[in-house]
C-alpha cells in the first residue's frame, strides 16, 4: 500500500480498528456465550466433587456425634475396652485408635526406608532400562487390589509368623504392619522418585565439579533438594495405610485387643467400622459412625500435613 | 612459561559427532588462558574435558592424551573426585545450593573431610573473601544462597570452588548471565585470583579476553586454530581465521 497522505491512512486505520472491535465485541459474542456455557458445564463438573466432600462431612458430623454425646468424649475415645453387643455395653475406641496409629508407624518405619532409598536408586543410580523396568513392577504393585494384599498376608505371612515367632496364632498387629509397609511402597516410591528426577542437574553437577562422589552428591544435595517432595510421599504413604481396611481386616485377627504386643490380635479403626456395620443397630450403630468420625479427623490432619509439605515445595522455586 | 596441563592429539565424539579435532595445547601455570570462538566451536567441551565432567555425558569418547602435573587424568589409578579437587569449575549459569550461603562454601571443604567448627569458619571466611564477596554477605552467611543477586550467587559459587583449595579454576563464560557492573567486579576478581591461581576462562566476549587473559586460544569447528599471548593474537594474528573472528567479521 502506497500512503499518499498520512492524516487519511490515520483515519482509515483508525476506522479499520473500530470495525474490528465492532466484530469482536459483538458479532462475536456467539462465541462468547458459547464459552460461558462451556465455562459453565466444568464449573458445575467441578461442584459435584466439592458437593460430595461436602456432603460427606456433614452426614459424618451428624450422625457421629450424638452416639460420641451419649457416651462421653472421655470414655468414648480413652474407654479401654470395646463390647458393643455385651448386656452391658461398652464403648471404649482406645484399642482401636492405638492400634492404627501403632500399625501406621510400624508400616511407615519399615516403608518410608526401604521406599526411600528405592527411590534414590530409581532416580539417581539405575540405567534407564532398569529404571522403566523397576517403576512398571511398582505401578503394578499399586494397582493389586487390597484384598489381594490380604489374600496373600492370610496365605503366606501369618502362617509363617507363626513358625517363625513360635506364637499359636500368626495374625495380628505384626502381620498387618508388615502387610501396609508393602502397600505403602508404590505411593511412597513414586513420588519420591518424582521429586528426586526435578532436581536440577546444575546442583549435581557443581556437586561433582567440587570433588564430591556421586553418592555423596545424591544425599547431600539431591536429597536434601527435594526433601519436601520426600515428606509429601511420606505423608501420603501414612494417609494410605491409616485407611486402609480390607487387607489389615484379614490379617490381623480383628479382635478388639488393645495392642500391647507385635502378635496381638487387633482390630484397626477402619475395620472396626465394618466389622460390625452389617448387623448393628441403636447406639452401636451410633457408635461406629463416630469411629469413621474420628478416622475422618486423623485423614483430614494427615490431609493438611500433605498440603503443608506440597506448599512448602511450590514455594521454595520462588 | 610453565605449562601446568599439556593436551596431545586430543579427539572428542559425542557418539559419531567429532566436536574436538586434534587438539594440542600447554596451558600455562598461574596466569588466565581465554578460549574464544563461535558458538558450539567446542570451547565448553574442551573445558569439561579437563576436570573430566564429560565422564557424565553418555556416549562420549575421548583419544588423546591430557596431563596434569605430567599425569594422565584418564589413567585408571586416578580418582575423578581428586582431579576435581584440583581443578575446580565455575559455571555459566550461576548453580548455588539451595542451603544457605555458609553451607555452600563449607561444602567442598566438609567433602574432603574438615569438620572442625573453627577451621571451617576460617575457610568460608577466607573464601569468601578472596571471592570480594564477603562484605557484602558477612551479615547473613546464615540466609538462603538463592535469595541474593546473580552477580552475587556467581561470585557465591567461585568462593565456593575456592573453598576447597584447588590449583586450576575452569570458569565457562561466567559473567554471560550478569549485568555490566557485576560483569566487571568478576572481571577484576579474576585478576586477583591470577596470583594464586591458574585460570582457563570461556568466554563469548573479546573485549573480555583482552582485558583479563594472558594467553589467549581461538577456537573453530572443533580445531584449536591459534593459540599465543593475547596481546600477539589480538595484534597480529598468525592465522587468517583468527585475524577474520576478532575483526568481528565472522561470529
Ligand atoms: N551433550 C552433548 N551431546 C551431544 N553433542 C553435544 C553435547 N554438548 C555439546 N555438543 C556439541 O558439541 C559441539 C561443541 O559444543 P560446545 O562445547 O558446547 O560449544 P561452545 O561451548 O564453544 O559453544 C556443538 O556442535 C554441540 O552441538
Ligand atoms: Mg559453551
């Protein structure tokens, strides 16, 4: 195009803009209320999941609380002794809540070292063929189904504890600890795995260029680098095995003990809950509301603790 | 001059690509030897070689022959973790810990087995001092070494690579990521440093090579087309390749 004159190019540009905003501003708002409505449609997606958490914690609120009131907080959480279909009923979750915890810091102890150290030598030492081989057969490890964990542990670990430890009955808190240290692992390995390949390679490198070795390199730089991404699998790896039912049911021997030795017969927190479900009624029904209550707190803590360490992350790259 | 490492007939592939060809070169001892030439010439490469990172890169192959002190670095006796301790490297990029300031220089000395509080002190301190940083740091070696500036962090990380004591510093176009003023303040650092040390610098910039180096290697396609004095290869080059890079009329 040849400007013969600048004030008239000015003018017909400027004509061309408003023409040009008149097209977008209103001819296009069919596209527009296309996307609102599409907007809309993931808004509303997006809703159920919240609607559901919602939902879920006021039912939980609700029906867990009043059994909690009839039996006194104190006597309900620190009650030693669980007989719900005795003449005299009574309604102690002590056994319960300490063989969860005690059962997750087992599973943890075991899990967390051996998951770590997996993790550093999945990220850090193995050939990349080895390292797709060993995180496939991890993938596979997390998609066993629980029962199948449970199957097994009821198959080949508690009989073997019982020969092994000479006790009469192999089931217990041992069996199950060492049952959720294994279904830990998964959890545990890959996100560690994951926060240990997004260290940049300029640290291990300024490592080495230093005359540092490249384990020393791994744990003192690496490590140390991605140790929030490390505290979030941890975390996860407890949310998992506090939750976890089925497998722990078929292995511990689930008899409301309180667990004061490693080949104890115990009941967990979760099991407890289904235990009985199915044939309770009154207050025991009240009752086992109010445990999943009081399992929905310690999830809804270890949840906060998750997203504590998945911040702490975010904010470092800053 | 004494020359400190001696490189002959030097070849490096990166699998079937020859990024280095025949090199042959004595760097001299306790005086600052520029590399310069157009990117991807091999400058990084050749410089890798010499405190042997490259053993990090896959599919690399090496022939030649490099001595350090009159030994072969790629004889099987030697410890890798040693020759980098000996000859340290600062990065083009600054790559601090992400530690405090304090645990970034007492790193290299804690790897070699320092423990002692006191002594450690010493040595961050004096460190940190030869890398003209410590005034500007002294109130907070305690705070995350990735909060100060790049200038800073790049200075951060030669006192680091002083910290363990080493005799030659590799230094990869080390202000290319910094601002003129902090550009400047490691310019006059490293002359400081020439006192103690012997120093092969990278760098993209020639006014750069002749104001900091004593000897200067103009690099090619992988070849090693002249090396000598800066001031004779700036004045009158040898090679019409050379005379062709610093007149700006390539690169
Ligand atoms: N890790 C690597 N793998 C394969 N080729 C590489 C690698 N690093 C560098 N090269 C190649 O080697 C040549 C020299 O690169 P480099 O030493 O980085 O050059 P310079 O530092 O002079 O810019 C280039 O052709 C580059 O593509
Ligand atoms: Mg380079």
């Amino acid at each position: 195009m040849v400007i013969t004159n600048k004030k008239s190019y000015i003018k017909q540009t400027t004509d061309y803009n408003t023409k040009l905003q008149k097209k977008l501003w209103y001819k296009g708002s069919k596209a527009q209320r296309l996307e609102h409505i599409v907007h809309g449609i993931f808004l509303l997606l997006g809703l159920i999941t919240v609607g559901c958490v919602l939902l879920i914690t006021i039912y939980l609120f609700i029906s867990g609380i009043p059994a909690i009131l009839k039996i006194g907080i104190v006597d309900f959480l620190f009650g030693k002794e669980w007989a719900s279909t005795a003449a005299e009923p009574k309604y102690g979750i002590l056994p319960f809540i300490l063989t969860s915890i005690y059962g997750t810091a087992g599973a943890v102890a075991i899990g967390v070292p051996v998951g770590f150290m997996t993790s550093v030598y999945l990220s850090k030492y193995a050939s990349p063929k080895v390292k797709s081989a060993m995180q496939s057969a991890v993938g596979l490890l997390a998609g066993i189904p629980s029962v199948v964990y449970g199957l097994v542990g009821m198959l080949v670990l508690v009989p073997g504890i019982r020969k092994i430890f000479n006790v009469p009955d192999g089931a217990g808190l041992l069996a199950a600890i060492i049952v959720l240290a294994i279904m830990i692992l998964p959890s545990i390995i890959k996100m560690s795995v994951t926060a240990l390949d997004a260290v940049p390679k300029e640290y291990e490198h300024a490592s080495l260029a230093l005359g540092a070795t490249p384990t020393e390199t791994y744990f003192r730089v690496s490590v140390p680098a991605a140790k929030s991404g490390i505290a979030a699998a941890v975390v996860l790896g407890v949310g998992r095995a506090i939750g976890e039912a089925m497998a722990v049911m078929m292995v511990a021997g689930n008899v409301p003990n309180m667990p004061d030795s490693l080949f104890q017969s115990v009941r967990f927190l979760t099991t407890a809950v289904s235990s009985e479900m199915a044939y309770s009624n009154g207050l025991q029904r009240q009752a086992l509301f109010s445990i999943a209550l009081v399992l929905f707190l310690f999830i809804m803590l270890i949840n906060a603790a998750l997203n504590f360490f998945l911040k702490g992350e975010g904010s470092k790259s800053n | 001059m004494n020359s400190i490492i001696s490189v002959k007939d030097m070849c490096l592939w990166y699998g079937d690509h020859q990024a280095l060809k025949n090199l042959n070169v004595e760097i001299p001892e306790k005086s600052i030897t520029a590399l310069i030439g157009p990117s991807g010439c091999g400058k990084s490469t050749f410089l890798k070689t010499l405190n042997r990172m490259n053993d990090l890169i896959p599919g690399v192959r090496i022939t030649g022959d490099i001595r350090y002190k009159g030994a072969d670095i790629f004889d099987k006796e030697v410890d890798v973790s040693n020759l980098r301790k000996e000859i340290g490297m600062v990065f083009q990029n600054p790559n601090p810990f992400p530690m405090s300031i304090y645990n970034n220089v007492a790193y290299g000395p804690r790897t070699h087995g320092i423990t002692n509080k006191v002594q450690l002190d010493e040595i961050v301190e004096r460190a940190l001092r030869d890398a003209a940083i410590w005034d500007e740091v002294k109130d907070r070696l305690k705070k995350n070494a990735l909060g100060i500036s790049g200038g800073q962090q790049q200075r951060l990380c030669i006192a680091r690579a002083l910290a363990v004591q080493p005799t030659v510093l590799l230094m990869d176009e080390p202000t290319s990521a910094l601002d003129p003023i902090s550009t400047s303040r490691i310019e006059e650092l490293i002359l400081e440093l020439k006192e103690k040390y012997t120093i092969v610098i990278v760098t993209h910039n020639m006014q750069q090579a002749v104001r900091v180096s004593d000897y200067t290697a103009f690099f090619l396609l992988g070849e090693l087309v002249e090396f000598g004095r800066t001031e004779d290869i700036f004045s009158q080059p040898m090679d019409k390749r050379t005379e062709d890079y610093i007149t700006g009329r390539f690169g």
